[in-house]
C-alpha cells in the first residue's frame, strides 16, 4: 500500500499535516489506518474504496459496473463503493 497515498486520503479527510507525516512514515498500511482510528478520523478507507473503484472503472471500460470493499483483518466490513445496501 502506497502509505503517501493514504496521507493525502487522511488529508482530503480533514487530517492535520502532522497526522499525514505520521501516516506516512507509518510502517504498515494497518498501522496507518490505526492512526486514523486513534485521532477520530473517519472517512479514509471511504475515500481509498472510491478512488480504487474509479481507477477500476477506468480500467473495465463501459458497460461494466465496478466497485471496491475494504475489510479488516477481522473481516469486518471498512468501506465500500459504491456503498453496500443491506438486504432486507
């Protein structure tokens, strides 16, 4: 993982440019997201899905419709675009 990438994510979040030095010179994307978790920023891995999913569509071309989850090492569900919509 592109750990400047993730900064300028944080960044685009609302991060303080202390914050994005942090995350990127964090040893592992997991630690970065850590940082985000422990300074109460949200939003980054909402943005890394968003732009995974474009550089996808990008890629596929038309008539093909993409996105990109992000999940943690527990599994649980981090983000995803397009956003998931539970079933009912």
């Amino acid at each position: 993982m592109d750990l400047t990438l993730l900064a300028a994510l944080a960044g685009e979040a609302g991060a303080p440019a202390s914050l994005q030095a942090e995350i990127a010179s964090a040893n592992t994307a997991r630690h970065a997201f850590e940082l985000c978790t422990d300074a109460g920023l949200a939003g980054v891995a909402a943005l890394l899905c968003r732009r995974a999913a474009d550089a996808l569509a990008r890629l596929a071309g038309t008539g093909v419709e993409v996105g990109a989850v992000l999940l943690g090492f527990d599994g649980a569900l981090l983000a995803a675009h397009p956003p998931l919509v539970e079933a009912r």
